[in-house]
C-alpha cells in the first residue's frame, strides 16, 4: 500500500507525534537499548565490565523506560529528562563505557531533547514559506499604488 491510500493514519501520527517530544524520547529509549545490547557482548569486545550485576542492568532498562514515559506521558518529561540525563551518565561507569559512547550520547542527547520541548509553540515556517510570504507582502504594497 502506498501512503496514499491511508492518508489518515499518516496524517494522525504526525498530530500525535506534534503533542509530545518525540525524538527525545525516542532517543533516549534507543541509547538504553543500545546500552542493553552491549551488556551481551562477548568479553574480548567489552571495554570496561563495571559492575557485575543489577546496575548493569537497571540503568539501560531505566533509560528506556523512561524514554518512553516521555514519548506516552510527556506532561511530567521534565522529570523524566533529568533522571534520564542522571541514568545516562551513570552507563559510564556500570555498562561498557555507556555502550561505547554510542548509547550514552543517545541518552543524553534525547533527554535535553525532551527537556527543552515546549507544548504550546507555534511551528516553525520554513524559509520557502517566508520568502513567500515576503513577496506576497511587497506585491500587495506595490500594487495598491
């Protein structure tokens, strides 16, 4: 099926992805994912073991799961952010080096994401959009005179 012949649906994850800090989360769920799947690495891959156990563990499940809390309940993503930057930070010392930095940047990255997200701002024009508008405008004034 192309996406012509479901319009709809399309159409309403785009408003339900408007709603809500979306690539934050989405991010911070994949760094704890990544984190996650670095954990069963062989051991001539893994960098730095950490602490054998529940932490190693707990932190990445955490993260994910905290990614998404932003993407299903984003009122409360403020707190959500921080403990989310707190838990990707602390991958460091528990999980491979944060999942070889890749799933420590992810996590990081997506919870500043869905901390600096505002619900209630206008979406941005694009440049095209602008220009248009811009000429329109001048012809509007040129003509009336």
């Amino acid at each position: 099926m192309t996406d012509d012949a479901r319009p709809g649906a399309r159409r309403s994850f785009r408003s339900w992805r408007a709603r809500r800090p979306f690539w934050g989360g989405l991010l911070l769920a994949l760094g704890g994912g990544e984190i996650l799947l670095t954990e069963k690495a062989s051991l001539k891959v893994v960098m730095h073991i950490g602490m054998q156990g529940l932490a190693g563990y707990l932190l990445p499940g955490l993260m994910a799961l905290l990614g998404l809390l932003v993407l299903f309940n984003p009122a409360q993503r403020l707190f959500y952010s921080i403990v989310g930057v707190l838990a990707s930070l602390g991958t460091w010392v528990t999980s491979n080096l944060g999942g070889f930095f890749i799933g420590l940047l992810l996590g990081v990255v997506g919870s500043c994401l869905a901390f600096g997200w505002l619900p209630d701002q206008e979406p941005r024009t694009g440049r095209r959009e602008r220009r248009r508008a811009r000429a329109r405008a001048e012809e509007a004034g040129t003509s009336a005179v």
